[in-house]
C-alpha cells in the first residue's frame, strides 16, 4: 500500500499580543479543514 503525504505550512504570530494556545487553535483548525477535503492526521 502507498501513502501520499502533505505538508502543511502553519504561519504563527509572533510578539507581545501572542495568545497563549494561539499555536494549537491554528493546528486545530488546519486539520479541521484538511479533513474536509479527505485528508486524515495519523
């Protein structure tokens, strides 16, 4: 069986207005939807 791999860039903020978990909402997000286009996390 073959696999096909995507990678994908996550652009963060950076500097004194940075929320803290910002990082992981914006991971959360991408994820959320690259499933809706097939995508899986594994």
């Amino acid at each position: 069986m073959k696999y096909e791999y995507k990678f994908v860039e996550v652009a963060l903020r950076r500097g004194i207005k940075t929320r803290l978990g910002e990082a992981f909402n914006r991971c959360k997000e991408i994820i959320i939807e690259e499933a809706s286009n097939g995508w899986r996390l594994k």
